[in-house]
C-alpha cells in the first residue's frame, strides 16, 4: 500500500507541480492544425498529380519525390533562418504552418490511392456542373477516407512526438507541448525520476488511446493504399 500511495503521489505532484494542462493544450492544437494541414494540403497536390493533365507533370512529380531524399537536418538551420526572418521566432507558426503545403510522401500516397478511382465518377460531377473544387470536395475527398485516416494518424503521432521542432523555434515556456515539456522537468527536476516517469506515462495516454479508437481506419488505410498501388 506505501509503494501505491508513492506512485499515486507522483501521478499527484506531475499535475500540481507542473503546467501539464498547458502543455497538453499546446500539444493538442498543433495536432490539430497540422492534421487538418496534412489532409487539406497534401490531398489538394495529390490531387493535382494524379487527375489532372498539365506540362510537366510527371517531372513536378519526380521533383516531390526527390526532396524524401534531402535530410532533414540538411535544411534545418536555412528554415530557421527564414521563419526567424518572418518574426515566427518563438511561435508556433513554424510548427505547423509548413504543415499546409503538404507533405512529399503523405501527397505519394494520397496520389497511388486516387489513380485507382474511377474516372467515371469526375466525369459523371462535371456532367452535374462540379468544377475543380467540388469534384475534389464531394467524390475524391468521400472516397479516400481510409487514406486520410492513416495521414491523420501518422500526423497526429510524428507530431506529438515531436521534440527537435519545439526545441529549436520556441524559449518560452508557456509555448511548450508535452515533449518540450518533459525535456523541461528533466532539466529543471533531473533527480525527481519518479515524477519525470509519471509524467512520461501521461504523455502515452492519448497515443494509447488513439490506437485503440482508430486501429481499424488505420489497418484499413494502410492495406488498401498498398491495393491501390
């Protein structure tokens, strides 16, 4: 019973000694834009890629493609540099606004799984009167639900679990999501391990909690894009 009260203590003194709540809230709103960007943005190009006809395509397309070859740490500090140029210093807006013009392998994959739609449908809409836009709002965007699913939850986890990003563009502290966070209570609170293990399990929760609500959008969405393409 005194090892459970300990654990139960830790648990206790994460919420009242730390600014969980503001962590998690921070954490929470870049999840969202950056799926919400991923979904728009990313599906938008595939689009682009995969049903219209214009000069140079494929090659815009090999282009994209290309860039999953460039490291990420290749073009860190040039990023850095121009967000600094931009005032976005110490934002969020470096953390998810990139996040809108889509992202190289999430517009691959959205762009395999849209080839392997009917064009019948399109051109059954432009009968109808549907334009570019609607064409993409009411048939592409129904039918690649499963696809999306998977983005969303490839977002969701690359972005929770994002530690470099918040390190380099944000110092202040109230600015921090929960993996900023937890480098946080292990600078400021190094020796407390049990505080710093207690907050860690509360950082796996929702992870946890998303895998098991959307397991079968995931497994369908991966097994249906490997169809597709």
């Amino acid at each position: 019973m005194a090892t459970l009260n300990k654990y139960a203590n830790n648990y206790r003194d994460v919420l009242r000694q730390v600014p969980l709540w503001a962590y998690v809230k921070n954490s929470f709103l870049l999840v969202g834009l950056n799926i919400v960007g991923q979904i728009l943005g990313s599906s938008l190009v595939a689009y682009g890629f995969a049903r219209l006809r214009w000069p140079g395509r494929e090659f815009c397309f090999m282009l994209v493609l290309a860039t999953l070859m460039i490291p990420a740490q290749v073009t860190m500090i040039p990023v850095f540099l121009i967000f600094k140029y931009l005032g976005w210093y110490n934002t969020l807006r470096p953390l998810w606004v990139p996040a809108f013009f889509g992202s190289a392998f999430y517009i691959f994959l959205l762009r395999q799984f849209m080839r392997g739609i009917p064009s019948d449908l399109e051109d059954s809409a432009k009968i109808d009167g549907c334009g570019f836009l609607g064409t993409y709002g009411r048939i592409i965007l129904p039918l690649i639900k499963p696809a999306l699913a998977a983005i969303g939850i490839f977002t969701f986890m690359g972005v929770w679990n994002d530690f470099m990003g918040p390190l380099i563009y944000l110092s202040d502290q109230e600015l921090y999501p929960l993996s900023l966070g937890l480098f946080a209570l292990q600078v400021f609170r190094g020796g407390n391990f049990g505080l710093m293990m207690a907050a860690s399990v509360l950082m796996t929760v929702p992870v946890v909690l998303l895998f098991f609500a959307a397991q079968r959008h995931f497994i369908q969405g991966i097994t249906l894009t490997g169809m597709k393409a």
